[in-house]
C-alpha cells in the first residue's frame, strides 16, 4: 500500500509474539493501528477493522492530526481536506472537515469555521462533528 | 479485493494486491507483503526519529 511505503516507518507487532509490546501501547484489540511521532508519542489510534478506503483515510487523518498537534496549520489544513474531499464518502470524512477548518482559523482564516460548520451541515448533517460546528454559525 | 473482503485478516496482502489465498477448507498461503514491516517498535521510532516519518504500528493477530 503506497500510503504505508511513503508516509510512514511501519512496524507489525503480532499479538503472539509480542504481548508486552500489546500491553505497552495499551492495545486492547486487534487490529489496531497506532500512529507516533519520533519520540514514540502517539497521535491517532484506529482499533477494528476497516474497507480498503476508509482505512487509507483514516491514515491521512492521522497525518493531519500529527501536523496539527505539531502546529504545522497549513500542512495539516491540507490533509485534512484531502480526506474532507477526496474520501468524502468514508467515516473519517466528516472528522476530517472539522479538523480542517480549526487548522485553517488556526492559521489565521478567521471566516473557517462558519464555513465548516456550513460545510459539515449540509454535507454530514447527521454526524457528532455537524453538532460540534453547528456552535460556529451563531 | 474479494479475498480481502473475505477474508479480513489477510489485510496486510490485500493492501498489495499479493495474496494468493484460497478460500474455504482449503490451505491459506503465500500471504506476501512489499510493504517492509519492522517487527521491533522501539526500531521504527529510532526510523521516525532519523527520517521524519511518523511510525504506523499494526498490532495484527492475523498470520504473519
């Protein structure tokens, strides 16, 4: 999977071999991803079983949440609206558009999150993240 | 993609297109991955740390 090569240092820790490392990361189930940064800190879980594509976006979430916990706004802006747009139709979706419009008022757009919330409503209206955004259009 | 859709544990060979799987009674093998996994965490942070990338840990329960 060319995301996992380009992206990321992948590493497999089969439940078997390597229970300590299970209990270690505090994983409770399988499979779980875990996304960290380079000094081991971690920055986006996955736990069950995913389709092919909302997997993938599900990875690029957690890149934009890496980017955005590092303050790195416009990059992680970016990646986050490539979930929101390109992958409209997995569950990460909705997350992703949140996260995109607090990278941008982050980043000093200050107009964002009316446009977010604007967004996420017609767009996931249903979701816990329209709820989230919908405090922005007062 | 259909013996990924059966067979969800053999997701790592789904995501190459590499599984060569035979589904039902029948064996289930030459699971291969392009994708080269470490199988030692505190390596691949020692990676992330020297290139940049972040780690993706797969904790897997599914044949290696």
């Amino acid at each position: 999977m060319k995301v996992v090569s380009e992206h990321f240092v992948p590493v497999k820790i089969h439940v078997k071999e390597q229970p300590a490392v299970f209990e270690r990361f505090k994983a409770q189930w399988t499979p779980t991803q875990l996304i960290l940064d380079g000094d081991g800190i971690e920055h986006h879980r996955i736990e069950g079983f995913l389709p092919k594509e909302d997997f993938i976006a599900e990875l690029e979430l957690g890149l934009g949440k890496l980017a955005f916990e590092q303050k790195r706004y416009e990059d992680a802006a970016n990646m986050f609206r490539v979930v929101c747009d390109e992958h409209a139709g997995a569950g990460a979706a909705p997350e992703a558009c949140y996260w995109a419009g607090v990278s941008n008022y982050k980043g000093g757009n200050h107009e964002s999150l009316k446009e977010t919330a604007r967004l996420l409503k017609e767009r996931y209206g249903d979701s816990a993240w329209a709820r989230k955004a919908s405090v922005w259009t007062t | 993609m259909q013996v990924w859709t059966r067979l969800p544990a053999t997701r790592t060979a789904a995501w190459n297109g590499s599984c060569e799987c035979v589904i039902g009674r029948a064996k289930k093998e030459a699971i291969v991955s392009r994708i080269e996994w470490l199988k030692d965490a505190d390596e691949g942070i020692a990676r992330a740390h020297a290139t940049g990338k972040p780690v993706l840990l797969d904790f897997s329960a599914a044949p290696m």
